[in-house]
C-alpha cells in the first residue's frame, strides 16, 4: 500500500509539470505558431489594423507610415 501511495504522488508530480510546460510553450507563441511578443504591437502593425479597419483613408495611412519609418 506504501508503495501505491509514492507512485500515486510521483504521479501526480509528473503530470503536473508536464501541464506546466505545456502551458509555457502555448504562452510563448501565437496561435498561428508564430512567436509571441506579448501585447505590445509595432507602431506599423497598428497602423495596419486601423487601415483595415476603416478607420483611417489611405492618405493618412500613407502619411503616418511615412512619419514611424
């Protein structure tokens, strides 16, 4: 009986470093399998989004990826 009871807790060890790992990889990249740099996102992938979404003409598109280059 002693002997189930290390086994259970070894068990038990594993699996939770095996989940841990598991989520340390998934936080470190996208869901497209690309790396992940947290939520701070480039001032160009920004404007990229904004365009888009319509929220800003071509022109100041334009004009602002002119400014951040």
């Amino acid at each position: 009986m002693m002997g189930f009871g290390m086994m259970g807790g070894m068990l038990v060890f594993w699996v939770i470093v095996i989940v841990l790992a598991v989520l340390l990889v998934k936080g470190l990249f996208n869901s497209d399998g690309t790396r992940s740099e947290g939520n701070a996102n480039t001032a160009k992938q920004i404007l990229d989004e904004r365009y888009a979404r319509g929220e800003i003409t071509q022109e100041q598109y334009q004009t602002m990826a002119k400014d951040i280059r």
